[in-house]
C-alpha cells in the first residue's frame, strides 16, 4: 500500500493495482474483499505514491523513475479520467490544508485552490537561495512553513515578507567524526566511511554556545575550492592552536583551516598524496594526527605511499609501506595513531594494521597470522593513559599492552579481555561490531558499536559500568559512527547514524597542579538532589570534605581531574546546611589545594 486518504465517507487506498475504496460504515471494513477497486492502474511503470482528496477530487501523484505528476480524479465519476495539473521533479510532500492543495518538490512549493486552480508557486531559488524544501503546512492569512534542509523552518508570505528559524545544531545529521580539542567540538558530516558518496554537508562546529556549519552553500569568497571538500571524515587541530585544524576528504584530499577560513587544499598536486589505483583523479584521506613533535601525519588511501607526513616546517613527505601490504587486497587505510613511543599506526581494511617507526624507518602488519589479532577487521583504534593500544574490530576489543617496540624483533601481539557478566564468562563484546573508542580523564573506555550502542567499561576493560542504548537512553540510533571526550568538562559526544547527541560525564583529564579547584554547583539549593562536581583536581588525586569544624563527611578518589559527591554524609544522610571545605591533594600528598561550598538541605 502506498497511501491513504478519506472524504468523510470513504476510505482510498492506493494499491499496486490502483486506488481502492471502502465505505468507512462498513463492519467488515477490515475484510479487503468488501473493498471496490474504483480507479485501476493501467500505466506502464506508475505507481500512485502519494494521495489526498480535496472537493470531491483525488489529487494522485503519478510516480515514475524519471518524473513525476500531479493529477486529479473526480470521486463521483472516475470513468471521466484524468487532469494534469503539476509534473516534474520527484514530488516530497502532497498534501491538503485548509481547502488548498500543496504540492513539494526539492526546489518549490506548489498551491492550489480546492478548484485546484493555481495560487501560487514558490521557487526556493528565486525567493530565496540554497534551498532544499521538505515539507509545508499553512499559517495565518497568506503564511506558508516551509521546511527546507538548508533553511530551517521558512516563513514566506510573500517575496518581501520572509524569516527564518534555524535550529541551533549541526545542518546534517552525518557525525562521521567527532573531535573535541578542549576549545571547539568539530564533527564531519561525511555520509558513508567506507564507500564513495560525494557529500556535500561539509563541517560543523560548537564552540559551547552556537553551532555553525561550513560547505560549500555557507562558505563564500574563497581562494580554496570548496566544490572539492565531498565526505568529509576526518578532522583534527594543532596542538597549541586550537583554531588551525584539517580535514580529510575520502574524495579530494585535505583542507587547512584557520579560524574557520579555508587556508589550502592539499592533493596529489601540490603535495606527497597521491592519487589512487584505479581512480587516479582522487585523493584519498583516511585518517590525520599529530604527533608530540607537530608535525601532521595523514593517511592516504588507495596507495603504496600510505603515510604522509607534513612537518611542522611545511614540508611533506611519504612513507613506502609496499612491503607490508598484502599483494591483491583493497588497499583502504582507516584510522591513524601517533603513539606516546614516537610510532604510527593505521589501520588496513579487513588486513588487520600496520605500524610505523620513523626512528627506525621500519614497519610491521600485525594480523591474525602475526600479532594474535582475533579477526583482521579493524575499524578504530586508541591508545589509552597506560599507553596500552586499544582496536575495536568487528568481533569486539583487543588490546595490545606492550607496544612500545611494536617493530622489534618480537612482533606486538593482541590479546582479547575476558569479562563475567552475570555469571557467564567471556570475550568482550565479541558478539558486536566496534566503531568508536575514546578515553576519559579516568581511563575508562567508551565503546561505540554498530548495532548496540554505547558501552562505557572500566580501565582495564573487566567492568561493563554502563550501557546506553536506544532503550534505556535518549540515543537517536544504536549505530554509533564516533565518540569524542571534551577533556576539560569530561561531556562525551556521540556520534549515530541519525545525529549527534551529548552525555555529561564524571570524568576529566588530571591537571599538573592544584591550582584552579572548582565546584559546581555552588551554592547548592535545597531542591537540587544531582552530583556536585569537584573540577580542576590533579589526575587520580584524593578529596576530603569537610565541615568547618574540621569533620570529614566524604572522602573519594579523583576520576582522572573530577570528583563528585552527591551530598550525602557517610551514613548516606543529606549534609546538613552549611559552609564545607573541599581539600584536593595529588596521589603523593605534596600538591593540596582547598576551596568552599555552600550547601543548604
């Protein structure tokens, strides 16, 4: 079936074979067989795909794979055919409202009176640009909503009278990569990793406040050709500089951006990328990172040079890694790592990974043939604070903890983390698809998959603490295509298949010193019964709470650079009202810093 509508009195259908009626009074209305066929479908690849009645006429769209039209049907004599009103483009919305009739296509919004005599006809690239229409439904007097993609929610009365309401949030709903460099969360909107889509949805970025999206539509006056910047899925900053980053494209290689400006496109032309087997015309990047160096390293698919370097004096360079790549796979590189032991690792598509020593210009593959690896498939990796390599592979984790001479003489193996839940041992997650790793500030793991949501473990991965999904949480989707922690505030962004959304965490990166304590809320009212965060602690230090006589009521160990107490006293009741002071010391008890907080029961 596919559509629907009524006149009061009868019920339409319309059905591969035509439309079909039934009287709405009918008791056995649920028996099809009682149903009348009242206008066959006897045109050659139409379908009526869209249906709404409006005074004693359908309006049917007739479908087709190259057009479509808008026709009406009169209801009390279908033997008298049919009229053509509207054709063309692929028709979004038909719809009636208020004795009209609207027609939606990409590019316009169409209306008719109920004698469907044309009123007006809206073009988006006309009364106002980049417009990508959805939907429509009516105001008061001559107003029309129109949602529209690139618009927001359009509120057009006439050529002179239009506003726009856009949401304050990413223009696309593709997180192909999520970072967050303590400043600004950036999130690419390329649409599919690991297949050419030619998106054009650019970037996104939320600086705490307002979010601004950057493509091809909103970018103007540039030097860079943005027409080039498709499925972007890559993205990371200059240390240091939070507002100098690149992006890769899985197309055109990568873009340099200062403040949001584009500063330069780096391709098979102007750099040591090169372009790929078979498809020469395109650059393909898979992943970027900086290493404690600063210099960029990137990663180019499709090719024997797949590491490439541009140090921080601006000049590139290729590594070879023709040696270590399997002879007639799909050479597609993923995933980069620059590692606290100077090395680099990509990942391979289904050909496990491969890691690099520039000290010592050698390399290694490490697959389920030499490094242990329980599956080849390997879709994103991370190194943790312990310095222990972490991949996320399509059959769970596996963690390599001696990696600092990955290119030695004894190859790095993986190993995979037995975990007991619920009385039954057994590998961790090896049942999903892992997509997406990131660390917090207390070195727990965040797990995205592709079909079970969000696992956060403990450090070691042999503690499941939570697991989010779609049923328990407000997650848009159990597909997760990436993670990132903001390491100040500990909020961790996950990215689905259908949005971005945020979960704030308990979590943050330690500070050196004590120096900046900070607790939030402060004061604390009576109404309020969530954790009171203690913000700015040293990593993994102690924190005493005390009344201001000097009575301990809470004492707990850091999460990394926050803690939280949720206002009770040992015995777990409510603290009473009153000043209390929050001691912060480091693990060695040599760096101490106070503050106070004021809590009313």
């Amino acid at each position: 079936m596919y559509s629907v509508t009524t006149d009061g009195t009868y019920i339409y259908a319309a059905i591969a074979g035509g439309i079909l009626r039934g009287e709405i009074s009918n008791p056995a209305l649920n028996n099809f067989a009682t149903w009348q066929m009242v206008y066959p479908n006897t045109f050659t690849g139409i379908t009526f795909n869209k249906m709404c009645w409006l005074n004693g006429n359908l309006a049917v769209n007739f479908h087709s794979s190259s057009t479509d039209s808008v026709v009406t049907v009169n209801t009390t004599n279908f033997a008298t055919g049919t009229t053509l009103i509207s054709g063309g483009f692929a028709l979004r919305q038909l719809k009636t409202e208020n004795d009209r009739l609207y027609a939606v296509n990409n590019y316009s919004v169409n209306e008719w009176d109920n004698n469907f005599q044309p009123l007006r006809q809206i073009y988006g690239n006309v009364n106002y640009q980049n417009t990508d229409m959805f939907g429509v439904a009516t105001g008061s007097g001559n107003q029309l909503y129109i949602a529209d993609k690139n618009n927001g929610l359009v509120n057009y009365t006439d050529d002179n009278n239009i506003t726009f309401t856009v949401p304050n949030s990413p223009a696309s709903p593709n997180a192909s990569c999520v970072f967050h460099n303590g400043t600004t969360l950036v999130t690419t909107h390329g649409t599919n990793r690991w297949s050419d889509s030619y998106g054009t949805d650019g970037y996104s970025t939320f600086d705490g406040v307002q979010w601004k999206t950057w493509n091809v539509k909103t970018i103007t006056n540039s030097n860079v050709d943005v027409n080039q910047m498709l499925d972007l899925q890559a993205v990371v900053s200059e240390p240091g500089n939070p507002g100098h980053f690149f992006l890769g494209s899985r197309i055109n290689g990568v873009f340099e951006f200062d403040n949001n400006v584009p500063i330069k496109m780096y391709n098979k032309d102007n750099s040591s990328l090169r372009g790929a087997f078979g498809n020469p015309g395109q650059t393909k990047i898979g992943g970027l990172a900086y290493d404690a160096a600063g210099n960029l390293w990137v990663v180019n698919s499709g090719v024997n040079t797949p590491l490439n370097m541009l140090s921080k004096d601006g000049v590139w360079q290729s590594i070879n890694l023709q040696s270590v790549i399997p002879s007639g796979v799909n050479i597609f590189f993923g995933d980069i790592l620059c590692d606290s032991y100077g090395q680099v690792w990509t990942t391979l598509i289904s050909n496990g990974l491969i890691v690099y020593d520039p000290s010592q210009q050698k390399s290694v593959r490490i697959s389920q043939e030499t490094g242990g690896l329980n599956v080849n498939d390997v879709r994103c990796i991370v190194e943790d604070k312990e310095g222990q390599i972490w991949l996320g592979t399509s059959e769970g984790i596996a963690v390599i903890y001696s990696p600092g001479n990955a290119t030695g003489s004894t190859p790095a193996k993986a190993q995979k983390i037995l975990i007991t839940i619920d009385g039954i041992t057994q590998y961790l997650l090896d049942k999903e698809i892992v997509t997406a790793i990131a660390v917090d500030g207390a070195n727990r793991k965040w797990i995205g998959t592709n079909s079970g949501g969000v696992f956060l473990m403990s450090a070691d991965g042999t503690k499941q603490i939570q697991n989010f999904n779609t049923s328990n949480s407000p997650l848009f989707s159990n597909t997760i295509t990436s993670i990132a922690i903001d390491p100040v505030t500990g909020e961790v962004f996950v990215g689905t298949d259908k949005g971005l959304i945020s979960y704030v965490g308990d979590a943050t990166q330690g500070t050196e010193s004590c120096s900046s304590l900070k607790v939030f809320p402060n004061p604390v009212k009576e109404n309020y019964d969530g954790p009171i965060a203690v913000r700015g602690v040293t990593a993994n230090g102690n924190i005493k709470i005390t009344d201001i006589a000097g009575n301990v009521v809470y004492e707990t160990t850091a999460k990394g650079g926050i803690a939280t107490w949720d206002g009770n006293n040992f015995e777990g009741k409510r603290a009473q009202t009153g000043v209390y002071l929050v001691f912060a010391t480091d693990e060695k008890g040599d760096n101490t810093c106070v503050t106070k907080l004021f809590l009313v029961n």
